[in-house]
C-alpha cells in the first residue's frame, strides 16, 4: 500500500503499510530536493518557449522552421542527457555508503563520454538536418529555414553534454539548488540574444527606442538568429556550472577538479551499463513526439504551429511530475547505498503518489486555461482554436505520463534501468508511434485517418502501456531487493 500525506492508496498487499507521519516527512524530504530541479527544468523549458513565441512573433515560416527544427536537436540533446543520468545514481549510492573518494574518477569518465556525444552531435546535425527534412517532404521554405537553424544550435552541443555531466553529479551528491541557479542564467542570456539576433537592430530599436547607426545596421536573422542564441547560452550555462564545481565548499570533499583521470575502460563501462539504457529510453520517448512532428509537418504550416504550440505548453506542466522523478532517483539510490532497502522502496512508492496529486493538478490546469494560454504564443485565431482543442487531448494521458515517469526514476535509483529502454521502446514506437500513424494518417482506400488528433491519441496509448508495465516491474523489482539474502553454505 502507497500512502501519501495521509490519504492510503492500495496499489499491493505486500507493500508495507506506513504511517502517515513517515509519509509527510517523505513528501517533504523529496519535495525538497525536487523543487530546485523543477525551477531548473522549466527555466530551461522557458528557454524552448522564448524561442517559439519570438519566432512565432516573426513569421509563421520562422515559427514553423524552429518547430520542426528542435524536433531534430531536443532528441539528441536529451539522450545524451539521459545517458549522462547515469552518473547520478552511482555517485548517490557512493554518497550513501559514505565512499566520496571513488566519486572523482565516475566524474572524470563522464565528462570524456560528454565531450565525444557534444562533439558526434554536432556533426551529426550538420550532416543529417537538410536530408531528413527532403525525406519527409516539409515545405522548401520551412526546410531552408530549419537547416539553418539547426547549424547555429550545432555548436553548442559539446556545451549541453559537459554542462549536463557537471549537472548530474551535483544532483548525486544532493545538491540540487545550482542547476536552478545556472538555468536561470542561462535564461536571462538567452531572452536578450533571441531579440537581438531574431529581429536585428530594427528590432531593438522599436522596442527601446534608441537609435545607432551599427544597431540598426544589424540584420534580422529569423530562425537562425534564434538558434544562434540558444547556442550562445549553452555555453554560458557550462561555463557557469564549471566554475561554481570549482569553487563551491559543498564539493569540496570530492574535489573534482584537482587533476584530470585518464579514460578508464571499466569506470566508463560502469556509466554507459547505467545510462545508456536511460538515454535510449529518453530518445525513445522523445523521437515519439519528435516523429509526429515531423509527420505533422506535411500537413500545413497551421497544424505544425498548433501542434507545437499544444505541446510545449503541457511539456511545462510535464516538468512537475519530471522533476519528482529526478528526485526520486537521487531518493532511492542514496537510501539503497545506506543499505536500507525497505525504506527505499516506500520512498519510491510513495513519490509515485506524489506524481499521481500532481498530474490531477496538471489537469485542472489544462481545462482551465488552455485558450487563455494559447493566445500568448499566436495571434493566428486557426493556430489557437486546434492547439487548444489539442490541450484538451492532452488533459487525458496526463496521469499515465506522470506514474510512468515517477516509476521510471524509482526504477533508476535501483539501476535496473534496462528494463526501463526495453519498455519504452514497445510502448511508445509501437504502440504509441504505429497506432498514431495509423490512426493519423489511416490506411489507403479504408481509412482515411483523423490527421494531428489521430496522432495524439497515439500519444495517450503509448504512454498509458509503458505506466502500466513500469509499474509491474517497479514493484517485483523493490519487492527483490527487500526479500532476505539466502545465506551461504
């Protein structure tokens, strides 16, 4: 049984029944820890939602040429931020068993992993961007836009991966907070920059009103401007998190950088047995949204900036439920290496329960002010009216995405993290990306398919099969660890 602040909900007889007092101590303790990474994730969210509203404000090319251009760049950077992840549960476990010193050399082998992603990353932009875009047929207009402004935001892909190492080890040791801080910076760097890059010196001077001939001599660079900016500040961010690693007393005990290991097979094996499923499984679950996207894309400029107008507004709500599983994973793989298994499964469950409260609230939201929001981002009333109909969609799979990706962080602080990859492949390209398709695109002289809603609902059915099976197997999976080890003969 799961109970959070009181309220008992029944998930299994095996599981312990808790007081509720252990219960709000939980919550708080988790919420603690979650409520840095959830200012984190949507100041960063924030960045994402600048560049579509500035360049929405510049033309539906423009708006429409970032849309589809992040739906190829976000992917990658968040697999190699989920392989990254990785680094998180081994340095709590390590913090948990009081072992700071085996800590620096798992944090020097992720920053070498990090720096050849950024790097392959990079590269891989550059190379793939304009074939993809020829292959799914996306307007010549969209196409040329979009490249451009994946070449400007390839450059600050070495920048997200180190950042992202630096970050995942500070989560490990709890130390949440500077992520928040470095985000926020990132943010301020990345407003100013939009403006100035995506709508030139004309620009500035209409809204400041002041006038210099080299200002108004800037050009206004649209799309590529904004991904000019969205690089500029990645590289603020990492330089701000290498810097306050350096200085700050709270890592001082490990003192990370004081030298630099050599790569180190085994040490870098030991990451990618851990991440690597965490970033797959990442990448699948965004390449699901990414791929409507881009099929999305051939229907028209309308449907392409509705569509992504509807989902970057329940990406912002996602990141309550996203930040309680970050926390949860630091929970329970720090409670695992005091070698208390039975608390750290009723840590587990019980973040569980806090996302489920969480994804009520979402809901609410959603119905709420879905118009309201909607006419932030377009003054297009066609744009409005089918992104707010798409939010109402959304408000329906907002329970099953939150217990999938609370029970996926659980799952994480356990490592058990290839189940998680294997899970998210089925539910999502299978069921969520096949059935959408279908259902979106339908089937030649049968169906003829519901267009953008078909693929949304896609949606709702990946995700509601992977919350259900990552639920079986968090539950034998804390119900393993707690049974009694068979002692030896």
């Amino acid at each position: 049984m799961l109970c959070y602040n009181g309220a008992f909900f029944w998930l299994e007889p095996a599981l312990l029944r808790i007081d509720p007092t252990a219960c709000r101590l939980e919550t708080s303790a988790l919420a603690r820890l979650a409520l840095p990474i959830l200012g984190a994730q949507l100041a960063q969210a924030a960045m994402s939602t600048v560049d579509v509203m500035m360049s929405g404000h510049s033309s539906a090319t423009d708006l429409a040429a970032v849309s589809v251009g992040a739906s190829l760049w976000v992917p990658l950077m968040l697999f190699m931020t989920g392989t990254l992840m990785g680094l998180t549960p081994i340095v709590a476990q390590h913090m948990g068993a009081r072992q700071q010193g085996a800590i620096r050399p798992c944090v020097h082998q992720a920053l070498w992993v990090a720096l050849v992603l950024g790097v392959a990353a990079c590269a891989l932009i550059w190379l793939a961007a304009e074939p993809i875009f020829t292959y799914m047929s996306v307007p010549e207009a969209v196409a040329t836009s979009s490249t451009r402004y994946l070449h400007a935001v390839a450059f600050g892909m070495p920048a997200v991966a180190l950042y992202q190492a630096l970050r995942a080890f500070s989560d490990g040791v709890n130390h949440t907070r500077p992520a928040l801080w470095i985000s926020l910076i990132g943010l301020a760097v990345n407003i100013p920059c939009n403006y100035l890059l995506i709508f030139g010196g004309e620009g500035i001077v209409s809204l400041t009103g002041i006038s210099f001939p080299l200002l108004k001599a800037l050009p206004a660079l649209g799309a590529t401007g904004c991904g000019m900016a969205t690089a500029i500040a990645m590289w603020v961010m990492c330089g701000c998190m290498a810097v306050y690693t350096h200085r700050a007393r709270v890592y001082a005990p490990v003192q990370i950088w004081q030298g630099l290991s050599r790569p180190d097979l085994k040490l870098t094996m030991e990451l990618l047995r851990v991440g690597l499923p965490i970033g797959v499984a990442i990448f699948t679950e965004v390449t699901l949204f990414a791929l409507i996207a881009l099929f999305v894309a051939s229907l028209g400029e309308i449907v392409v900036a509705a569509h992504q107008v509807a989902l970057n507004f329940t990406s912002l709500l996602f990141m309550l439920p996203l930040s309680l599983g970050m926390a949860l994973t630091v929970r329970v793989s720090n409670t695992l290496g005091q070698g208390d298994s039975k608390r750290a499964r009723f840590i587990a469950w019980n973040g569980v329960g806090m996302a489920l409260v969480a994804a009520l609230l979402i809901d609410m939201v959603l119905i709420v002010a879905a118009h309201p929001i909607v006419a932030l981002y377009s003054s297009n009333m066609e744009v409005r009216d089918l992104a707010a109909n798409l939010i109402l969609l959304a408000a329906i799979y907002q329970i099953s995405d939150a217990l999938q990706v609370s029970m996926a962080g659980a799952l994480r602080g356990y490592k058990d993290t290839r189940i998680i990859m294997l899970i998210t492949l089925a539910s999502y390209w299978i069921v969520g990306m096949g059935g959408g398709h279908l259902l979106g695109g339908g089937v030649p002289e049968i169906f003829s398919g519901w267009g953008v809603y078909g693929y949304w609902l896609g949606l709702i059915a990946g995700l509601s099969v992977a919350s259900v099976l990552l639920g079986l197997r968090l539950y034998r999976t804390s119900d393993r660890h707690c049974r009694p080890t068979p002692a030896k003969a």
